[in-house]
C-alpha cells in the first residue's frame, strides 16, 4: 500500500524521486523523500520513519518544496528525478527539457576581517 497519497487538487499524475542522502542540503532534508506531480509541476518531500521491528515506513511531516525551488514556471512538468555518485538530487523538467541540481541556500559571505581605516 501507498505511505502517501493526494487528492485531484493537488494533482493529477505523480512522479517518483529519491531519498535524499547527499551533503549540499541542510542536514534536516537527509532522508526525506522528494517527489513531485508531473501535470501541477510541484515538488514535496516526506519525512519517512522506519519500523525498528517491521521495517515498515511511514511518512510524516509533508513539506511542499516549490516556491522554494523557483516556482511552476522554473520547474514546468517535472517527468523524473535522478541521483549523483554523491548523492545530490536532480530533477527532470520533461516541458521545459532542462535538467536541474537541486542545491543548498546561498551561504552568507564571511564576516570581514582585519578591517582598517585609510586617511
């Protein structure tokens, strides 16, 4: 059976992805499951939680990733989800025929250092 599912309102025709277990995104992503609707063109991901006994998932705390990610008209139809050998997560704009790295948020540049005053 299905750990998650929606409703015609959130869309029409879901694409599978991947677990995150990459080291660009924030710590709090590792282990989520990304997926997406290829008709909405939005991106969500779920918290899983392993059964220690069963082995059994179940998912928690969804999240909808897509204004995060540049919005509808960034992403288009997304058609399917790949992997690198380090783990960092692609997705697959079937409408729009890119191919997009999803990466961590910018980081702040570094505080100045050894500042001085010239007169």
């Amino acid at each position: 059976d299905p750990i998650h599912e929606y409703n015609r309102s959130a869309g029409q025709s879901i694409t599978g992805g991947y677990v995150y277990r990459g080291s660009a995104l924030p710590v709090l992503y590792r282990g989520r499951y990304f997926f997406a609707d290829f008709v909405q063109g939005h991106v969500w991901s779920i918290g899983l939680t392993v059964h220690p006994t069963t082995r059994e998932a179940t998912a928690s705390d969804l999240v909808d990733h897509t204004a995060e990610l540049g919005g509808v008209l960034q992403l288009g139809n997304i058609s399917s989800f790949g992997v690198d050998a380090d783990g960092e997560l692609y997705i697959v704009s079937y409408s729009l025929g890119r191919i997009l790295k999803v990466i961590g948020p910018t980081a702040a540049p570094a505080a100045p250092t050894g500042l001085r005053i010239i007169r």
